[in-house]
C-alpha cells in the first residue's frame, strides 16, 4: 500500500519551466537537482521528494541553456497559492556550483496546474500566456464541475496517468489560437412562440437574447479559441433559438459537453431542451475536386475530409441526394478523421453544377454536421487543328522537301496530356508524331512512290487524339488530299493557222483522270477571256480528256488557246497558239446580179464586193460553168470589188448558167460566193435593156441591196414589164437589222457569247423598238428578226430579269396588231417564221440558267413567263397566267411527275396571248384561248402536263386540245392532237396531256343554224338505205327454206346476206360519226379511231362478199361438172369476205396510227395527205 504521501502526488501536481545555463567541458556532469526551499517547512518537502541527481560525461563546450520541465506534485491543494507566490517572489538569476558544474537559473515559470477529479482524472488549466498545445487541442474536454465565475481559467478533463504535452507558452500555433470559425447553432425551447420574437426591438426579443447570449457565452467560453456566442434570431415551432458561436475548431464531445452545462447558466422558465442542439459548420471541411481541369469523359473524384469522426455522409447535386448505393461512393472513417469519396465515371456537362458533402453526427445532447459545396464545370474537349484540309502535292520537289506538319492543340497546359494519330486512307503516308505543352504535332514523310496519277486526288483522314490521363478523350480529322501535278498535252486539228468561217478542233489530255474541272481561255495580247461555251466543249474522264469543237472560227477565236485541268487549288494547263486568217463569209459577199438574164456574145458584167475592211490580199477568181477566171481588185467606195464580163459564146439554145467568185487567202483556204443565176434568152426575145440588165417581156431580175455606206443584207426583185423593169419586191434589211444579224452571226460563234449575251438582247431590244414602223411594213426586216432570235435562244442565259425581259420584249413587239399583214406574207414560206419564233422562245426558255436557285417571273405586253428550280420541298407546279384581254390559262404537272424530276431541274412555261393566232391555221377551226409552251429540263421521258384554259369566243364550239407539232408538214410545222384529251367545263376546256409542246385550243364556228342540203341527203340515204337492207334481211330469212335447194342458190343467198348486212353495220357507223359531228359534239381520238376502223373493215367486207358472189357464180358456169362441198365452198366465202378485209383494216391502222396518220384531222375517215390511207379503201 502506497504512503499517503505517494498518493498525494497522483492528486495535485504543477508543471514548473526553469531555464537555466551550465558551462561545459570534456567531463560534462549536467545534473538537475530539485530543491525546495525549507520555508515551506520540512514536513512539506519530505526526503521522499528529492530527486536524485545523474551522472553525465561533461565536454569542454561554451555555456548551453535549457528549459526543463519539473512537476511538483502536492498532497495539499493549499499549498498551491503559496508555491506559486514563493516562485513569483524568487529572486533570479540564482547561480550555483554544483560537482564543478556552473549553473544558473534564469527563469521559473508555472504553466498547468492539475487538480483531482474523480478516481483516474485529474481537471488541468494552463497558467496565464500558457495555452495547451494543439496536438491536444481536440480532446480538451470542459471539466465538469466547472465553476460559475466566467473569469476563471478554464480547466479540461486529464488521464491521471498524464503523458500528454503539458501548457506551453501561448504562440500562434497554440490551440484556440488560429483565426475562429463561425458555428450556426440552434436549440429548441419547449415554450410558446410569442409573436414578439420576431420583433427585434421589442423587451421580450431582448430579454430573450440576453439571457440566453449570457448563458451560451458561460457555457462555450472554455471551447478552444472561444470569442463569442451571439443569438441570431428566433423561429415558431415552440421556439427554435438561432445563434452563432465564435470560436477555434472544436470537436463533437466539446460541443456536446459544452451544450450540457446550458442549463446551469439559464432560468428553467425557458425550459431548454438538450435534445435539440444543432450545430452546423460549414468552413472546416476539406473538399478537393481532382482534376482541376474536367474534361467531359474524365473520371472525376470528389473528397471530403474533416477532423473528426462521423457517423455518416450524405452527398448531394444541386438538391438532389445522391444515393448510398452509388456504385462509386467510399467513405472511411478513422480515430480523428472522416474522409468520403465520390468518384463519378466518364462525366458529362450534365454532372456540371454545385456538389454537396454532409458529415452527420449526432448523440442525445447533440447533433453536429459538417457542410461544404464545390461547384465543378465540366468543359467540353475542344481538339483544335491547326488545319482542317490540306492538299498535298506528291510529286512536288518542294513538298517532298518541306513536309506539311499537322497538329492539334487544346485551349489549356494539362500535365497529364497524351496524343496519338491514326492514319486511314487509300494512300497510307505516314509521318513522326511529336509532343509539345499542348498540342501533339505529326511531320508527313512525302513520297512521291507511294502516289500515282491514278490516285490523285485521294484523300486520306488523319486523326489526332488528345486523352487529359483523366479518362476524357477527344479526337479531330484532318483530311489530307493527296494531288499529282497533271502532265497535260494539247493538240490541234489544223497546224496553227484556219481561216474564218472555217473549223477545228483542239483536243487536250492529262493523265489524271480524277479532276475536278476543265476550262479553256484564250489569251490575245494582254486580253484573256474565259471560253463559255457548253456546246462547244465536251469533257470525258476516261480517259482524260476535253474537245473544244469550233465549227466557225471567227477572230475572236484568234490567240493563245490554254486548257487547264484543276484539281482543287492545282492547276495543270497546256496551250496552243491559233492564228485565225481573214477570209469574207459567205453571207457577207455581195454578188451583183444574184439572178439576170444575159444574151449570147454579149458581154455581162459579174462583181463580188467585200468590206474593204480587211488587210488580207485575196487570189479572187470568177468560176463560170466550172471555168476560173482570175480578176483584179479595185475599190469602190467603202468596198473591195472584183468584176468580170462573162460573155456566152455558145448559143445554139436557151439554158440556165451558174456562176459564182471564189476567195483565196494566204494559207490557200477558200470561200465561195452564193450562186449567180444567169438565163440565157434568145436576141430577139429581148424586151427590156437598160443600165439595169436585160429580160424578156414578165422575166425578173434580182439586184443586192446598196445604199452609201455599202451594202446590207437581201436583195430588190424587179420584173420586165412594158419594156421597163419596175420594181416587183423589195426585200431588202435596213442597216440596222443588218448590223444585228451581222452582230448575232458574230455572237454564237464567240467563245464568249453568254457572257456577252445580256449586252446584246438589250441592244436587240432597243433597236428592234425603233425599227418597229420598218418591221411592220418589210416581210424581210421582220423575218431577220425571226433568225436572230432563233440563233440566239441557242445560247445559255442566265435568268437575271432584265434579260428575259428583253428578249420577251423582242418578241412582243414583232407579234404586234401591226405586223399582222407581213405575217400573212411570212408564212406562206416553206417553213413559216411563225412556226420558228415560237421554236425560239421554246429554246430560250429551255435554255435558261437559274440565278440564285431561282427564276424570276416576267411579263411583257402579250407574253407572260414563270418558273421554278425543282428542290426536294417541291409538292406540284402550279401556275396561273392572266392576258391583257383578262383570259386565263393554268397549268397543273402533278407531285408525281415532279418526284421523276432530278434535283435543280428546271420548269418553265411562258404564256403567248398574240402569237397563237399568227400560227398557220386549221380551217376552220380557230385558236379560242392563250398559247402556253412549258419546258422541263433533264427529261426525255413521257410527262403528264394538265392545263385549263379560258374561252375567248364563247360562241365557238367542238372544243380540241392541240399542240403545235413542229414536225408536222415537212417540219414546217401544224397543230396536232395527238396524247391530248380535252374536257369542256361551262367557260373552260381542260386539256390533259402526256408531253410538253406549245399547246392551245382550236374551235369551229357553230353551224348549228346552218342548213346544209348536203346533210339532209346523208341522213335520207342513210336512212332510206338501213331500211331497206332490215327489210331484205326480214325477207331473206322468211324466204331461205325455199330459195336454198340446191348449192349454188345456196351460196349465192349467203353471199346475198353477208352483204346486207356488212353493209348495214357499216351505214350504222357512218350516221353515228356523221351526227355526232353535225351536233358539233367533241370525239375523242379513241373513239374516232374505233369508228373509221369498223367503217372502213364493213365497206371492205361488202366489196370482197360481192367478189366472193362473182366468183362463186363463174365457178359454176365455167365448172358444170366439178362439184365442190358447201361447206368448203362457205369457208372460202367466209374467209375471202371476212379475212381480207380484216387483215388489211389491221395493216392500215397499225403501220399508219403510230405516226398519227390514220385519220383525217377533221373527219373521222382514213387520211389522205398525210399516209395516203385511203389507198387501202
């Protein structure tokens, strides 16, 4: 059993700091001896007490200072005031020697003093500026009884057996000394909630924060690094106390043991209830993101951390709990820490936002929880090339030297940035990949054996993928195609040389096949110009090659001709130099006389004149039935001339000479002129001669045109009458039209003629509206303007409105009510310029190029145009076109047939409300509403197209659909039904039909009131003749047992029969067609058909039954003996009178219905003009 002076010291101790120095040599003997001083008493400080003193092995080193700690430890606590003062009061420094040793002691302090608390613990406080160290700093527990007095040190509950570190001296590293934290607490009073408590200023709001303030402040003043405790507010359910408490980090036993001794500091009015303390701490959580930079696909771990234990965790998105059974959710907890982990896997910027950790923990007296939140942004890996495409020359030597360099780079530094490159591609050119910060880069190795020709414009990807280490990854494509500088050859047709008016052709290649485009310039001088000319140049892949065809060199064909083929930006080209020589064009050789009449022996004067426009010397030679003759030049006027008198030697008879001049230039290409037509007449059959020629009595006479300037085109027809030539027709162009054709002729043969078009259309306009008193009165200036509208619809245009407009606007002026007359006169030619001008708008429509995917509609005064690029939105074409006379036309082509259409197709109608009417007619039907033509682009298939078109004559009936057939009549040109049905509908007829022609509709005039003899004969005859073949069939079949005894009456009497009746269906078809056009009732071409077919078999079977009579009939008057069966003799019968009149009925309609030949255009009856049907009849 221990003395009660050995338990006394487990009871009270003090921890005393002495500093002191000893000095020091080899025999380095420090020792500590512990003296208490005898005015304490000896009873105080028994033997027991004394420390013994150590033996060291002492240096010879200067004076070293140490701080030892001495605990005292006293059986007494009333001895503890006194050692204290006894310490306070001691006189230092104290020297002393001790075994040799020099020591002095500078300072003694008292820094924690312990008292007994219980059996095994003992209540410890530091002594003023000690504080305890923050090692222990979380497990100062408030020693229960603790006094009142807010003034008193604090003291914290301590093992007996205490080896912790003891009070040191108060440092900014000392516990409770770091800057506080701010603890939102609450706790609930079990009393009611008075409404004041929401007041501020009221007493019972101040009462309240008072009292409790002071209570808190008592009881939380002895948490580590304690400031204050201040109430916040009060809230109803019973009342719910709201404060903060200022303080150092304190843990969950502090809190809950200082939230015990509340309610000895606080009236028991208030009621208190300990259950309901509440803490929350929101800044002593340690919450780290890793990475710091999130990547979407990266692998993304948030850790919270705090030093203390919890009971659990509960994470949180936005408001959302993220639950416990998360797959990637780790929580350890360990004696002093809690540590959670939430790992979220390939996260998107859907998991952006504010994440929440809560550690809870929570006992009878107490709850403490933790908060912290992060706000994470997940940014999407941008890869940036510094390249998206590259074209790679592979045969180039400079790129062979300098290989491209393809990188990608992302927006930011990533230490744990990778990259890699994956190649894919036909042609398979690697590189080196390196790495640089941010970017990862690959240097091509360009081998000019790894391309071909072939190959050429292959293109192979390139992908660069940057992975952040984190699990995010982000790849970019680089396409690299790989080209080869094309090897290009051209060629020519003639040497270098051609002669105007002539042709050639020029044909380039290359050995690469997969180019993107091929385009022709000619360079002249410093002049270059692009070839536009679809017709003219044709292009094909395999192998690679482009034609340029010119069918008539002009000069503007005269230069450098340079082919490229492009691939890409790279350009591969060729040239060849085109010289074009002068040579005059046919057309432009005036010949003078074109026709004349000459007398034999008698000189007559032949010239050819050509602008004297031209440097070129010519080898000019007179060519008189197959006889050359050389001639000189000389000028005349603002002309070359070259003249011969021809005279005619051989005179035996009257015959017709030709003659004509031929042109020779320098590189012996030639040219001749139109033929001039000579009549030799007999002397004395001369009537008129003067300076003008010579002719018989009604002979003509045909002289070019000439005026000041020179000569225009056309001619004078001047006709011998009363011994004087008078002028019979003038068909001379006035100089301005004749500058046109000359200025058309010259566009389509340019090689930039669509360029140039839009110039040249307004020119025509304008000068064709001032030429308008001139056109309406000359067939010839009229007719050129038909030509020159022909020849330039053949040209592309793009459809810009001012352009359409002046082309419409052309042909509107030449349509006028003025010109009416001259058209009289013009179709009458072999093939009508009506016929043709309406071809030329059909061409010019066809030809029209949409402008921004687009076509613009148009009107001049009687023509109308619309159109529309077919897209993939395009449901139907549906378009209404109204005339200045108020008709109206609409055209309707239906989804389905719009679907068959190719993508940027083009469809464009054009309404005519003049020209239908100059178009030869179809007596005596009339054109009775709008022309309207519709072109579709890209079709050659068979294409429904219905229209609605509005009567202009009510009075006028038999409506036909009809179309303009431009090859009918020679390709002269007619209206044609053919795959058209017509629908008559109150005012308007609707025509349906299965292509795309000029269409329109024709009517007759009623003739409803008209009496015609001719008809009532028909109609008598007819009916006279149907009764009496019923009446003689009636009378065959009452008669047949008698008059049928023997085969030849037999025979005869069958014969009898199939007549009358083959006859009688035939008249029954007849009276049918034959009403239904009096009644002016529309036919469909089916049913016509049908209806010549059966007319024409039954009038056939009649005509063979009454051959088969005749020949039975001399079969049995020729051959009396020869008896041959009935039944063979009626199979012979049958066959002759049925079977030949079928199968030549059958061969008519097949061979001639084809061609839409097979009936008459007006009647239902075979056709004569067009098939000569009618000679199967």
């Amino acid at each position: 059993m221990p003395s009660p002076i050995t338990a006394g010291l487990h009871c009270l101790f003090l921890l005393v700091t002495a500093c002191c120095q000893t000095s020091q040599d080899s025999n380095f003997h420090p020792f500590i001896q512990y003296i208490i001083d005898s005015v304490l008493g000896e009873q105080s400080f028994p033997s027991e007490m004394q420390r013994q003193k150590r033996n060291v092995l002492i240096f010879d080193l200067p004076p070293l200072e140490y701080t030892v700690d001495i605990e005292v430890s006293l059986m007494d606590s009333s001895f503890l005031e006194p050692i204290k003062k006894y310490f306070k009061n001691l006189s230092l420094p104290v020297s002393t020697n001790i075994s040799n040793v020099e020591m002095t002691v500078s300072n003694i302090n008292i820094t924690t003093v312990c008292l007994p608390s219980g059996e095994n613990n003992s209540c410890c406080s530091c002594e003023n500026g000690y504080a305890w160290p923050s090692a222990v700093c979380s497990d100062l527990i408030t020693c229960p009884s603790v006094s009142l007095a807010p003034d008193l040190p604090c003291s914290y509950m301590m093992e007996k057996s205490f080896h912790r570190p003891y009070c040191g001296p108060q440092t900014e590293d000392s516990c409770g000394m770091g800057e506080p934290i701010i603890m939102n607490m609450s706790v609930r009073l079990d009393t009611d909630f008075g409404v004041n408590l929401t007041d501020s200023s009221s007493e019972l709001y101040k009462k309240y924060k008072a009292d409790l303030e002071k209570a808190f402040n008592a009881s939380y003043r002895c948490l580590p690094g304690f400031v204050s405790a201040t109430v916040t507010g009060f809230m109803p359910g019973s009342v719910f106390v709201k404060y903060e408490v200022k303080a150092g980090a304190a843990s969950f036993d502090q809190i809950a043991n200082a939230n015990k001794i509340v309610p000895q500091f606080l009236d028991a009015l208030y009621q208190l209830n300990q259950a309901t303390f509440t803490t929350e701490i929101t800044d002593q959580t340690n919450f780290t993101v890793s990475p710091a930079d999130i990547f979407e696909g990266d692998t993304v771990r948030l850790i919270c951390e705090i030093n203390s234990t919890s009971e659990n965790v509960t994470w949180y998105h936005f408001d959302q709990i993220i639950p416990t059974s998360f797959q990637h959710l780790e929580t350890n907890i360990s004696r002093k820490t809690s540590r959670s982990t939430l790992q979220i896997i390939n996260i998107t910027r859907n998991d952006s936002g504010s994440y929440g950790c809560t550690f809870t923990k929570s006992n009878h007296f107490h709850t403490l929880i933790y908060k912290a939140t992060k706000t994470i942004a997940v940014s999407p890996l941008h890869v940036t090339p510094n390249l998206n495409d590259i074209d790679v020359i592979c045969n180039s030597p400079e790129m062979q030297t300098k290989s491209p360099l393809l990188s990608c780079c992302i927006d930011r530094h990533l230490p744990s940035l990778t990259g890699d490159w994956k190649v894919n591609g036909e042609i398979s050119i690697t590189g080196v990949s390196s790495f640089s910060e941010n970017c990862t880069e690959y240097k091509l190795n360009i081998s000019e054996s790894v391309c071909s020709p072939e190959k050429s414009g292959t293109v192979t990807t390139y992908t660069c993928e940057l992975q952040t280490g984190h699990g995010a990854k982000c790849s970019q494509n680089i396409t690299v195609t790989y080209l080869w500088a094309a090897h290009v050859t051209i060629s020519s047709s003639i040497n270098s040389s051609v002669s105007e008016g002539y042709g050639f052709n020029l044909t380039c290649e290359s050995d690469v096949s997969n180019y993107d485009s091929i385009s022709w310039k000619i360079q002249s001088g410093t002049n270059t110009k692009t070839v536009d000319c679809d017709i003219c140049i044709k292009n094909s892949t395999f192998p690679a090659m482009s034609v340029l065809t010119v069918k008539n060199a002009t000069q503007d064909w005269s230069g450098i001709h340079i082919c490229t083929f492009s691939q890409k930006h790279l350009k591969s080209s060729a040239n060849v130099t085109i010289e074009v020589v002068s040579l005059p064009l046919k057309q432009n050789i005036l010949i003078d006389p074109i026709a004349a009449s000459i007398q034999c022996k008698v000189q007559q004067a032949l010239e050819c004149c050509i602008s004297a426009n031209t440097t070129e010397d010519y080898t000019v030679t007179f060519v008189v039935q197959e006889n050359e003759f050389e001639v000189g030049k000389k000028i005349k006027g603002n002309l070359f001339c070259y003249m011969y008198n021809y005279t005619e030697t051989e005179c035996n008879k009257e015959k017709e000479l030709t003659a004509y001049c031929k042109f020779i230039n320098r590189i012996r290409q030639k040219v001749n002129s139109e033929n001039i037509r000579l009549h030799l007449i007999p002397d004395k059959e001369v009537s008129c001669s003067d300076s003008f020629g010579i002719g018989i009595e009604g002979g003509t006479l045909i002289k070019p045109c000439q005026n000041t300037v020179g000569f225009t085109r056309g001619n004078k027809t001047f006709k011998c009458s009363n011994k004087s030539w008078k002028l019979e027709r003038d068909d001379c162009l006035s100089v301005a039209i004749t500058n046109l054709l000359t200025s058309a002729e010259s566009l389509v043969n340019s090689p930039d003629a669509k360029a140039n078009l839009p110039k040249y259309l307004e020119e025509l306009k304008e000068k064709t509206e001032v030429e308008k008193n001139t056109i309406s009165s000359s067939p010839a200036n009229l007719g050129t303007i038909v030509t020159i509208l022909d020849m330039v619809s053949t040209i592309p245009a793009a459809a810009e409105e001012l352009t359409i407009q002046n082309f419409l606007s052309t042909v509107d002026f030449i349509v006028a009510d003025s010109t009416a007359k001259v058209w009289e006169d013009l179709n009458k030619e072999e093939k009508p310029k009506s016929s043709l001008l309406l071809q030329s708008v059909e061409n010019f429509s066809l030809n029209l190029q949409p402008v921004n995917n687009s076509i613009p509609p148009v009107s001049a005064n009687t023509l109308q145009l619309q159109g529309i690029v077919v897209t993939e939105n395009n449901t139907d074409y549906n378009k209404n076109f109204r005339s200045t006379e108020n008709l109206t036309v609409n055209v309707l082509i239906g989804e389905n047939e719009i679907q068959t259409l190719t993508q940027n197709s083009i469809i464009v109608s054009v309404m005519y409300s003049k020209l239908g009417h100059i178009l030869p007619r179809n007596e005596p039907k009339y054109v009775n509403g709008l022309l309207i033509t519709t072109t579709v682009s890209n079709t050659s298939q068979k294409f429904h197209i219905n229209m609605t078109f509005a009567k202009k004559n009510l009075s006028l009936k038999m409506p036909q659909c009809v179309f303009w057939n431009f090859a009918l009549n020679k390709h002269s040109g007619g209206w044609d039904t053919h795959g058209c049905t017509s629908t008559e509908v109150e005012d308007d007829v609707n025509c349906s039909c299965s292509h795309l022609t000029p269409f329109s509709i024709l009517m007759s005039p009623d003739k409803s009131s008209q009496v015609i003899f001719e008809d009532y004969i028909t109609y008598i005859g007819l009916a006279i003749s149907i009764l009496s073949l019923v009446a003689c069939i009636i009378i065959e079949s009452l008669v047949w047992k008698y008059v049928t005894n023997n085969t030849t009456s037999y025979m005869r009497h069958i014969c009898m029969l199939n007549i009358a009746t083959s006859l009688l269906i035939a008249d029954i078809w007849f009276i049918v067609t034959a009403s239904i056009h009096d009644q002016n009732q529309q036919m469909s071409r089916g049913i016509c058909f049908v209806a010549t077919f059966f007319i024409h078999l039954f009038y056939l079977c009649v005509f063979f039954w009454m051959l088969s009579l005749g020949l039975i009939l001399f079969y049995r008057l020729v051959f009396i003996l020869h008896n041959t069966s009935k039944t063979a003799q009626k199979a012979v019968a049958f066959c002759l009178g049925y079977g030949c009149p079928f199968v030549i009925a059958v061969i008519t309609i097949t061979v001639t219905l084809p061609r839409n030949s097979y009936t008459r255009k007006d009647v239902c009856w075979l056709n004569w003009k067009d098939s000569k049907a009618l000679l199967a009849f």
